[in-house]
C-alpha cells in the first residue's frame, strides 16, 4: 500500500530525503570489487558484466597474479586468460575483449589507463557503464554508471520518470538531479540498496527505510 506521505512528497523533496539519509545513515560507499590499480578495477568491472561481484573477487586474484597490468595480459594467449576465468558469464567473449583491451591500452595508451568518457568507450569491451565505473570510482569523477539495480531503484523510488526508460536517460536524470559532490556516492548508495534490499524479485519492503516515501513505481522498473 503506498502511504499519504508517497503520494504528496515531490520528486525534489524524494530526492532530498533518500540522499539525506543515506549520508546520515552509509556514507563513503565504493565498489565490491577487489583491484589494485585502474587496469585490475577496468578488468574486473568488466567481468563483472551479467556476473556477481562475489564471483568475480573468487577469480580475479590468480588473474591479476600472472597478469599484473595490461603490459602482461597483452603478452597472452586468448585461451590462457580464457583458463582463469572460464567460471564467469559468457567467457571465451570476456576473454577476448580483456587480450584486446589490454593490447590497445598497452600500445596505444603506453600503459596509461584513459580518464575520459570518450577515451575509456573506444577500448574492447568497455561500454558507458563499465567507463563510468573507472571515472567514479578510480578518478573521482561525478559519474553515474546505470546498471540493472540503479535503473530499478531509481524507477521504483520514483527518482526518474517513466520516460527515462534507458539506462543513459537514467543517467542523465540523475546527474541532474543529484549534487556532484554526492554523485559517485550515489550510484553505490543505490546499486547495493538494489542488491540487498530492493531486490528484483520480492523486494524487502519491511526491511526498506524509504517504505514510508515509495510510490512503489514496479511497473516497468527492469531493464
């Protein structure tokens, strides 16, 4: 049932209560992904594509053992990367764009991971969401990467209307809408509250703090 308070609360005035409290209540938020440096949080971000985090930190550390930075991945074989991650989603795909993502960063880029949108989504196999991730979480930059959990939280909440129906039309809405300070913050404020809370199937509402705020938008909240 969606509360008297739902209906009459604004999109400005939701915005302002779900990023209040999660400054009050989570704070500093990053990544679950385990990385050392821009090349591994590239690699794993990556992999991470229709893929848990939690499987991805169970193979990355062989990987980045033998293959440190792009200069070593790009020395590989296809089918030795392909061995090290063979237990993720769609591997001999990932596989191949890692070798060519590496060679291209190595001899293009001398090693230098790129900090631009523009540069990151010329490498293979990087997209909007996997470039955003670097720019937010390694360079510090207000960006919002959209990935299945932001663009449903950002729906059911009501954040972004139903017109917003792509991930980069979220994005954009989004970083209108959210002070830049608060911008990187809030894409991990928001993907793990859709991990863990408003999940795809059978949202934990009773468990929710913004239960008393949600329109419950479900309609057309997955990608």
């Amino acid at each position: 049932m969606i509360s008297i308070i739902a209906k009459s609360m604004n999109r400005s005035e939701r915005y302002r209560y779900i990023l209040d409290y999660f400054r009050l209540h989570v704070g500093e938020s990053t990544t679950e992904l385990q990385f050392s440096s821009p090349f591994q949080l590239l690699c794993a971000t990556l992999l991470s594509a229709q893929c848990t985090d939690k499987r991805v930190n169970q193979i990355t550390p062989a990987l980045f053992q033998t293959y440190p930075s792009a200069k070593e991945m790009a020395a590989a074989e296809e089918e030795d990367i392909l061995f090290y991650i063979k237990s993720v989603s769609y591997p001999n795909a990932k596989a191949k764009h890692l070798l060519a993502m590496a060679n291209m960063i190595h001899y293009e880029f001398h090693d230098e991971i790129p900090n631009t949108l523009e540069e990151l989504t010329r490498l293979p196999g990087v997209g909007r969401k996997t470039a955003n991730v670097l720019l937010a979480v390694w360079y510090g930059q207000p960006a919002m990467p959209v990935d299945t959990h932001v663009y449903r939280v950002s729906h059911r909440l009501g954040l972004v209307p139903s017109s917003a129906n792509t991930p980069q039309k979220v994005e954009n809405y989004l970083v209108k809408s959210i002070p830049s300070d608060d911008v990187a913050h809030a894409h991990h404020w928001l993907l793990l509250h859709g991990r863990y809370i408003c999940t795809s199937q059978k949202p934990k509402c009773v468990s929710c703090p913004f239960d008393n705020i949600c329109p419950k938008l479900l309609d057309n909240s997955r990608l």
